[in-house]
C-alpha cells in the first residue's frame, strides 16, 4: 500500500516528535550528545569475564590426548574400572531425575 500526498515524512517527522518529547522531559540538546551508558553488576561483570575465559579454552586438551594416546600404544594404559563404574551409574541416575 502506497499512501501519497499525505506530507507524512517518517524519518523527518520521527526526529521531531523525538525532539518535542525530549524537550517536554527537561532533555536539552547537550544532554542528548552525551549518549547512553550502562553500568553492570559485578555479577554481570564476572559472569563476562568466565564467558570469555571459557570461548578462549580448547575443546579437546590435547595434551591430555597425546599422552593417553602413549600410554594405550605402549599398553601402560591401566583404566580404573571403579571409576568408569561410577560414571555410569551417575550418568543413569541423572537420566532417571531427567
């Protein structure tokens, strides 16, 4: 739909009525040039921080690749079965509360 001849300019008419708004609200023109700012928690702050510190890891360790690797070529690779036990157990019983 095309509407003419209304003398309606959106991006014109849009920072007026912006203006007229700001200047209703006590705004002045310096006001509007200092911008925005925001101001996080030192949760937020430290949430941030472990999210950057996180993308910045490695997704395979592979130091702790090679050195497996080693230890399963040369047959010293001695897997604790107590260990492998309990993780499956936890993983079914995590399952189960799912």
């Amino acid at each position: 739909m095309k509407v003419s001849g209304s003398g309606f300019k959106p991006t014109t008419d849009a920072l007026k009525a912006y203006n007229r708004n700001q200047a209703a609200n006590g705004k002045t023109q310096a006001n509007q040039n200092q911008g925005d700012s925001v101001q996080l928690s030192k949760e937020a702050s430290f949430k941030k921080e472990i999210e950057i510190a996180l993308k910045n890891l490695p997704e395979v360790r592979q130091d702790l690749v090679r050195n497996l690797t080693k230890e399963i070529k040369s047959g010293s690779y001695q897997p604790d079965a107590y260990k492998i036990a309990d993780g499956i157990l936890q993983d079914r019983l995590l399952d189960k509360e799912i």
